[in-house]
C-alpha cells in the first residue's frame, strides 16, 4: 500500500501522497472533535488537522481538472454527501442517534465538494461563453441558502420538508463549519489561479492571512479577554497556511490511487469515531 512517506519522491508528492496526509492530519482533528469531552485529547491534534481541509480541496481541484468524466466524479461525492447529510438532518431535527450529552457529528465537507463542483463547472461554463448556463451554476448554489429561508418565511408549512431538502439533495453552505462561506471561497481561489501553481500557492495564503489573521481576528476580538496570541492557541485557523509547501511539493502525478478507500473513508472514519465515543461517554457517565 502507497504511503505518505513513499509517495515523497525527489520529484515531490503525488496526489495519494496528498490524500495521505490530509487524511492522517484529519483523522488528528477529528479525534480531538469526537473525544474532547474526555479533557485528555491535546489540542495540538485540532491545530495540525487545520491542514486538511485545505489539502483535500487542493487535490479536489486536480481530480475535477483532470478527470475523464467529471459527471462520475460528481456523482460519487453527491450520494456521500447526500447520505450523510440526510442522516445529519434526522439528528438535528429528530433527534435520532444523538449521544445522551447532545452531541452529533456535522462533518459537512462532502457538502463543501458538491457545492464547489458545481460553481467550478459554471466558472468554466462563463469561460467558454454559455453564459446563461454558468451563471445558473455559480449564482444559484450561492444564492440558495437565502432563496431557501425566505421560502420558509412566506411558506412555514414547507420549513421541514424545505429543511431535509436542504440537508440531503440540495445543499447549502453555512455560517460555521466545513460547508461555511470561508471553506467555499477558500475553493474558490485554489481553482480560479489553478493554472499556475505558484501563484496558486501566492493567492492561497493571502487568502489564509485574511482569513486565519484578520477575520478571525476581528471575529474573536469582540469576546472578553481577548489577546492576538490566541489565534495561535483558541482561535487557530491560521495553521491551515502550513498546506501552502505541501501544495508547492505537488508533482502534477495521481500516484497509487486508493480511489474507493479515499471516497470510503471520510464517512466510515466519522461514524465509527462516533460511535466510539458515545460507548466511552456511557462508559464514563
């Protein structure tokens, strides 16, 4: 099996070996997520899972670019997305399969993909001068969490149905979170200057100062005791700026694949995580 470590070559890393570490440093951030209650989770693990995001939607950018077939590519991360956030919805809303402290995962970065595949085909719909097309693709899914409120203003009997709706087939982005506006701009830039990787790169942390430093930053200021060292201690997106070498070490190959351990993973990691942590929570309570 190809390997992070094996995958660097003195050429650079190839995609898997991308895929790798974003999974590893994912796999970190999310056992301090399901297992924080326990207080012994360090908090360096949360801080080093801030690159995966970045690095996962930096290979999605070379899969969607690169594929034979992007309705495939599409089509396997909309039914996970899907599935999951359906689940999600009944858990919100219902209820149902919620750890008896209240929590639940909302892992919604397939969620992010779908959305961003969509805005990526209608950017490159505009490109080709099928206006009506691409600006369907770009506009519609941006515009979509506030079309999808005031329908459920005018209409309150729909607010359910409309949310299930939102959560599963129809997607949309939020405030907070792996589906938030921040993630979804932060696709945006790397697909936008994809063409050539150092600047890229360049736009890449310009965005991540903005983000990681300013926003947050201004954000946070407003909570007492707020001190600008804390965003390398509570308020720590700026460690997400780390991928930016990782991205530069990228040697344009796919590597060994893994396709169907990669797709698989993402769901399987959240809930068998869960799953474990609510048995350690009854365990301890």
């Amino acid at each position: 099996m190809e390997t992070a470590c094996t995958t660097l070559k003195h050429t650079g890393l190839t995609e898997t070996g991308l895929k790798w570490i974003a999974l590893g440093t994912m796999v970190l951030d999310h056992i301090h997520y399901f297992f924080g209650f326990t207080g012994v989770i360090p908090e360096w693990f949360s801080m080093v899972g801030r690159l995966g995001a970045p690095l996962f939607l930096f290979c999605l950018v070379e899969g969607f670019t690169h594929t034979h077939s992007r309705k495939r590519y599409f089509a396997k991360v909309y039914l996970i997305s899907a599935a999951m956030s359906g689940l999600l919805f009944f858990m919100a809303y219902g209820g149902i399969l919620v750890r008896p402290d209240g929590f639940y995962p909302t892992n919604g970065m397939m969620t992010t993909f779908v959305i961003l595949m969509v805005i990526w085909q209608g950017l490159d719909w505009l490109g080709e001068e099928k206006l009506f097309r691409g600006l369907a693709a770009v506009i519609l899914p941006l515009a979509w969490p506030f079309l999808a409120s005031w329908i459920a203003i005018q209409f309150p009997s729909l607010t359910n149905p409309l949310g299930f709706i939102c959560y599963s087939f129809l997607p949309m982005w939020g405030i907070t979170g792996d589906s938030s506006l921040p993630v979804l701009v932060m696709g945006l830039v790397l697909y936008l200057f994809r063409k050539r990787r150092g600047l890229q790169v360049g736009a890449y942390c310009v965005y991540y100062i903005l983000y990681g430093v300013v926003f947050m930053g201004l954000m946070a200021s407003r909570l007492p005791d707020f001190t600008w060292f804390q965003l390398f201690t509570r308020y720590y997106e700026i460690y997400g700026i780390l991928a930016a070498p990782l991205m530069l070490w990228y040697n344009g190959e796919r590597g060994g694949g893994h396709k169907l351990l990669f797709y698989a993973f993402y769901p399987a990691h959240v809930y068998i995580l869960y799953g474990l942590s609510w048995g350690l929570y009854l365990v301890l309570n």
